[in-house]
C-alpha cells in the first residue's frame, strides 16, 4: 500500500479535492437538493479513484523518461519499487471503480464518467504534442468542483463553473512554473512545454497572467449567490497565496519551485476552502 501511494502522489489530491468540497456544499446550501451521507462518500471515492488512475497512469506512460530525468529517475517505476504492469493494472482497476461508483450516484454522472477519464489520462500524453499540456492538466483537476456539484443535483449550472474555470486557471499557471525545472530537459527530449517554448521569463509571466484569470473567477460568484465576508476574506487569501508564491520563484533562481508549487498551492486551496464553507454554514 505504502508503495502504491508513493506511486501516486496521494499529497497531490490536496490541490483539487477541497474544490471537490466546494462544488458539493455549493450545491446542498444553494438548491432544493439536501445534504445526503452515501453522496459525500460516493464522491470523494470518485476522487481518488480518478486521482489514482491520473496519476499511475502518468507514472506508466512517462516511465521511460523519467528514467532519463535526474530529478525522476527515482520514481517507483525506473527505480523497480513498481512494475510497468503492475501500475498499468493498477490504473485499470481504478478506472473501473470510478465508472462504477458513478452508475451509484446519477445517470448524468455515469454518461460523463469515460469524457472525465479521457481528460484526467489523456493529460500524460499531451507533453509529446503540445506545449498546452499544463492547460490540459488544469482542465482535468477542474472537473472537481463542477462533477461534486454534479454529484448533488444531477445538473449543470452556472456557479460552479466558475469555481472550475479558476482551478483550470490555477493549476495551469502553477504548474508551468513546476515545469521550469525541467526546460533543458524537455527541449533536450523534445518535449513540449511552456518553459521549453517560451523561456523561463515568458513563461513565468504567462503564469502570472494565468493567475490573474484565476483570482477573477473566484470573484465571479460574487454577482451569482449570496455570500458573506468570510467568503471573501477567504478570496482575499487564496489571491495572497497566488502573489506570494511567484515572490518565490526567479529566472534565474528556482530552488524554492517546490515549496511554491507544493506548500503554497496546497495551503491556498485548503484554507480558501475552509472559508468558502464557514461562509456557507454562517449565511445559512
């Protein structure tokens, strides 16, 4: 077990999964739809078992080069901790508890379950192709907010696509500047990147802008549902952390990128999350 959570970083799921909370508490403060124990389970287990699946997945489908990368070589696959078949089966086995636990909640979330899969997988082969990859990853971890809610009322709106559109934007710009440690790298294997397409400067200014774009989602719930002032002092927060973490990142100076990427991405949503729910429980 300790192997397999190693293999997918389970500290990762901190990014997106109180987003999770976000869209699901959205969806129970703001509609008819009542606050339902099996539903909470249901979806953080769709949580994981996706997160799972990303992220042993990548492991499988990069293992080759991460073999070749310095700062990867000693990932559970190149290091032998894990077999190439045992992950890739490992994959498969979460792909198929994730499908299955959505024919238990909703028949909208079963129809999108595979589209949720395709985006959340297909991210591990888009470095190949294309510097938007880290869009692609940003568009994956945004379908927690909006599939949480989903989870609830079995139906789209408009208010947790906000909350989607800011992670998309968040993630997005912070991983850019995770992947400025690996310019040479990605530009040596031809590997597509914003940083080995751009620079390291360019790059670290388009995720500034990325980030921008994140805080203005995050407000835009504003104008759409009633909040309070816990909710925006947790805005207030999470725009800080944004600003704070590219203080930490230079040009010419990237050895604090996994502090920002790690322990300032996680803190901003945690906290930003836990505001967002005070607020809820508070206008209630």
């Amino acid at each position: 077990m300790k192997k397999y959570l190693s293999l997918v970083t389970f500290t990762h799921t901190i990014f997106a999964m109180p987003f999770a909370f976000i869209g699901f508490f959205l969806a129970v403060t703001t509609t008819d739809h009542k606050f339902e124990w099996q539903k909470l389970v249901m979806m953080l287990l769709c949580m994981v078992f996706a997160r799972n699946s990303a992220m042993a997945f990548n492991r499988y489908l990069d293992r080759n080069i991460d073999a070749k990368n310095p700062r990867t070589k000693q990932r559970d696959i190149p290091a032998g901790r894990i077999s190439p078949a045992a992950a890739l089966t490992f994959t498969l086995t979460n792909c198929g508890l994730f499908i299955l636990t959505t024919w238990f909640i909703n028949p909208l979330c079963f129809y999108l379950s595979p589209i949720a899969l395709l985006v959340v997988l297909g991210y591990s082969a888009t470095k190949r192709f294309t510097a938007l990859c880290h869009m692609v990853l940003g568009l994956g971890l945004s379908l927690a907010p909006i599939g949480a809610y989903l989870v609830v009322t079995g139906a789209f709106a408009l208010t947790p696509i906000f909350f989607s559109l800011s992670v998309l934007c968040w993630v997005s710009g912070f991983d850019i500047i995770y992947a400025l440690q690996d310019e040479d790298f990605d530009r040596d294997q031809k590997l597509h990147s914003i940083p080995a397409w751009l620079g390291k400067v360019n790059a670290l200014r388009l995720s500034s802008v990325l980030h921008v774009f994140s805080a203005a989602f995050v407000l835009m719930p504003i104008f759409y549902t009633n909040v309070g002032l816990l909710y925006y002092i947790g805005i207030a927060f999470f725009c800080a952390m944004l600003i704070y973490q590219h203080t930490l990142v230079k040009p010419n100076d990237l050895s604090r990128v996994t502090f920002a990427f790690m322990t300032t991405n996680g803190i901003a949503s945690v906290v930003f999350a836990a505001f967002f729910l005070l607020d809820r429980l508070w206008m209630r």
